[in-house]
C-alpha cells in the first residue's frame, strides 16, 4: 500500500513539473506567439507597421488563424501590398481570421461553424487529415497563449460571400 502511495505521489508530482514547464513555454499573448513563431513573421512586421499588435496583446481571449508567410506570398501583390498601405483592408483580413473566446483543437473538432469578428460564418470540418477552417487545413495544434489560441493556415481564409473579396479589391477608390 505504501508503494502505491509513493507511486501515485509521484505520477502527480511528475504532471505538476511538466505542467509549471508547460506554463513557463507558453507565450503571454497571441502577439507574443505571433512574433516568436518563425512562420508569420510577414504578419508580425505587418501587425507591428499598423498597430495591431496592441490589439492581440490585451486581455481579450481570442482564436487567430494567422496566415503564415507562405500564404501571403500566395496572394495577389497588390492586395498584399493594400494590406500594407491601408489599415482598415489589413483590420478586415484580420477580424475575418479571428473569432472570439480560446478554442482548443478539441473544441474546433465539436463546431459545424464559427462565427469571426468580421461577422461571417467559417464552416468547420475535420477528417483524418485534420480541421478546416473556411475550407483551409489547420497547418498545426495550436500555440496556447495567456490570451488565446493561435492556428497557423498556409492560405488566407477566403470568405464564401463575394462581398467581402469586392470591397478588399475595391481598394479606397471604389465608388
């Protein structure tokens, strides 16, 4: 009995380590992981250029789906280079890559659909491969943060709706 004791003592003292090290790991913010990740560091420099790094740093629980570097190289240049250039273009992208609360992979894999700051709906799906999101493969498990979940995706999540495509190529010139 005595043994059994030792060992359970130990089992628990053993997740206690790991989990103090599992919460030294983990960065503060979705900012902090934004800019620590190697995959987004175009989305860092352009979050830091517009201010939106603030944004992702506050005390807000959110989920991003952030665009890794290879996804923004797929884009058009002048969209990218829009993203750049106006504010509210990259506000617009963001908010439709995010949605609020923290959802952990479990908890992605439960939703037919989410809902984004931008106010449209992602269809979520999984299989053997993975979870989708807007149609667009989770590119890993998820970095926790003190303030949410981060997901890298290697293409922008392109909404269903055409609307929001015609306004973010419209461009500030459009009537």
């Amino acid at each position: 009995m005595n043994q059994r004791l030792m060992r359970a003592f130990h089992a628990l003292l053993l997740l206690v380590l790991l989990g103090a090290v599992a919460g030294q790991e983990q960065p503060a913010t979705i900012a902090d992981a934004l800019q620590d990740t190697p995959e987004t560091s175009v989305l860092a420099a352009l979050f830091e250029e517009s201010g939106l790094l603030e944004e992702f740093a506050g005390p807000v629980r959110l989920t991003f789906f952030a665009p890794t570097d290879t996804a923004l190289d797929r884009l058009d240049p002048a969209v990218l280079e829009m993203m750049r250039r106006d504010r509210g273009v990259l506000d617009l992208v963001i908010r439709h890559h995010t949605a609020m609360g923290a959802s952990p992979l479990q908890a992605l894999r439960g939703l037919d659909a989410l809902t984004t700051l931008e106010g449209t709906h992602l269809l979520v799906s999984h299989d053997g491969f993975g979870v989708r999101i807007g149609g667009v493969r989770l590119a890993n498990d998820g970095i926790a943060t003190g303030n949410g979940m981060l997901y890298l995706v290697d293409r922008v999540v392109v909404p269903a709706s055409g609307w929001l495509i015609k306004d973010l190529l419209a461009g500030p010139d459009a009537p």
